[in-house]
C-alpha cells in the first residue's frame, strides 16, 4: 500500500492507518488539508475489495471535502476517513469507540460525522471517546442530527438552479429526474422532488428502499444497468462515486447531472467530455454541500437550524454562476470550481 504513488494522492498532510485487533478496526484517516480549519469529513463504513481500494477512497474523498468546504465558505479544512467492513463486521460499540479513540489523538485536527454506512447512533457512541465528533442527536431548534435532509435540500437547490441555466425553467413540475441511489439522501430528495411535481425514476441496489420511494412518492422503477441512460431530464447520481466515464457518458440522454453523490467523476476529464455531449454537470461538491454545512454549525454552535436551511439555500446562486462562467467562457463546471476551490484554500480568493 503505497500513498506518496496513488494517482489520488494530492499532497496530503496526514494519513493515518488505524488498526486494533481485539475490536477486528481497521481504519484510515486521510487529511487533506488544514488551511481553512480543522480537516472535517464524514467516516465511511464500507466493504473493499482491498487495502488499495480503501486508500484510494479516503485519498480521493478528503480532497474533495477540502474543496467542498471551501466553495461553502466554511471554516473547515478537507479530510475524510473510511473503515473497512470485512465479511464477518459485527459493528460492536467497542469498536466505534476505539475509532473515537484514534480520532482524539489528532487532538482536534480532524472532526468526523456521518457518511455512507454509518448512523446518528453510531456517531454518539464514537462521541463517547473524543469531542471531536459531529451529527449528534438532534436538539431542539439547534443544528445537528442526520446530515442526509439538508444534502438533500442543497441538491434540490441545484436542480432548480440547474434546470433554469440549461432548460430556461423556473419550475421542476412535469419535470423527469432519474435517482440513481435512494438511501437517505435519495430518500429525502425524491420526497422534496415529488412535492415539486416532479416525474421520478429510481434505482437502487436495496430493492426494499425502492419499494419504499415508488410506494410514497409514486416513483417508477428503473434497473440498476439502465437508470444512467433513462430518457430523463435530469440525471441525479445519489449512490457511489466514479460512474461518469469514457464508456458511460456517450450513454446519458440527461441534459442536466446534478446529484448528492461524492467524485462522480472517474478523472477530472469526464467534466470536458460530459461537456461536449451538451450535458451541463453540477460539480459534486458544490451541490452536495448541505450536509457538511449542518455539521460545521452544529460543531461551531454559531448558527441555528434556520440559518443552516439559510446558508445551504446559497447553494443555488453559487452553482448559478459557476454555470454562467462555464457559459460564458466554455470552460467545464468542474474546471471551474476546481480552481475556484483551490484560490480558496490558497488565500487567493
């Protein structure tokens, strides 16, 4: 396992490898960044197929979260940890706890919270070892909880802003939007979707959670291998990562992708070619950027629940003139947030 040589490796300040035998952990915290703050990204719970894999994950996903947070103007850096799930994982309380253990010693310079696989349950075990953790039990009228609702809404603000800069609409009713992936952020955005009059097809690997959103919300089933080049409006990609390629592409008749998943894209490349299909893409960090906002101000204590619904609402200007400048320049949406990110942490912007 080598990390100075992973093509995801972006000079990283800190990896760190975190095993415990007697609790099966075994761990990696990857910080990307502390330039704007402590380095803040959810913890992932998740089989790979190996160590490699894993490592190229949280490589890849921290780097996003330092970008990610700095075009939501947070006062975080980018990190990211992921723990690997193994066939016999029994998900013991001791052994989240030992991952809190391991977060401490950091001393603050990486804060977790939830992400793929993990719970509000689980991060309040994890809380019983270090303060340094987010998306607790909600409190009344206070920031905090399962980020999921509030990824959601900002996705939801993307789509609108999304279907204005490229469809001329300033309404989602009739619309049709593929969700690839309804676990809890497909979930809540589907719900916000359908009360829009929204027309929703769906898929997920679950088929129990697609039963679920075609039962509520009236959605039409779609299979995993066609939802990408569903006849849709917009495409909205809400599982995992890198499913925007060379050999997918050519496949979407979507002429919007704006969705909650993390590194859609497989290499910074996809953004040119989705590009020149006419397709306009919403850059991952920016439109997903909800749930990591909830977690700084529940972390910060600085703003109430009103003010997150507040500032995750900024999400669509802010994506509204990443388009404009793609528009006016023919730059690439990735392009484009991916330098405005990095003047960010720069101190340039």
């Amino acid at each position: 396992m080598s990390v100075f040589s992973n093509p995801a490796f972006d000079n990283h300040e800190r990896v760190i490898f975190c095993r415990d035998e007697p609790t099966g952990l075994c761990a990696i915290i990857a910080i990307h960044s502390t330039a704007l703050g402590p380095a803040a990204g959810g913890t992932r719970l998740w089989t790979y197929a190996n160590d490699d894999d894993a490592l190229h994950d949280v490589l890849r996903l921290s780097q996003g979260m330092s970008y990610k947070n700095a075009m939501a103007g947070l006062k975080f850096g980018g990190g990211k940890a992921v723990i690997m799930k193994p066939p016999d994982f029994d998900g013991s309380e001791a052994l989240f706890e030992r991952f809190g253990e391991f977060i401490d010693t950091l001393d603050g310079d990486y804060v977790t919270a939830e992400d793929v696989g993990m719970s509000v349950e689980i991060m309040a075990t994890i809380a019983r070892r270090t303060r340094y953790v987010s998306g607790l039990p909600l409190q009344s009228g206070k920031a905090g909880g399962d980020p999921s609702p509030k990824t959601a809404y900002g996705v939801y603000y993307g789509i609108e802003a999304a279907a204005k800069a490229r469809l001329g609409r300033d309404s989602l009713e009739g619309l049709r939007v593929a969700v690839q992936g309804v676990g809890h952020v497909g979930y809540y955005l589907c719900k916000l979707l359908q009360e829009a009059g929204a027309t929703l097809l769906v898929s997920d690997i679950d088929e129990t959670r697609v039963d679920r959103v075609c039962s509520e919300f009236g959605a039409d089933r779609v299979g995993s291998a066609q939802i990408l080049s569903a006849d849709v409006d917009v495409l909205a990609p809400c599982a995992l990562g890198s499913i925007l390629h060379q050999e997918s592409i050519p496949g979407i008749t979507a002429r919007i992708i704006a969705g909650g998943a993390n590194n859609q894209l497989r290499s910074p490349q996809d953004g040119q070619r989705l590009a020149d299909a006419g397709i306009l893409y919403a850059p991952d960090y920016v439109i997903n950027a909800g749930g990591i906002v909830n977690v700084a101000c529940e972390y910060f204590g600085d703003v109430d629940d009103d003010g997150v619904m507040d500032l995750v609402a900024q999400i669509g200007p802010r994506l509204a003139d990443i388009f404009d400048e793609a528009k006016r320049t023919g730059e690439p949406t990735n392009v484009i947030a991916d330098r405005r990110a990095r003047e960010i942490i720069a101190g340039d912007a």
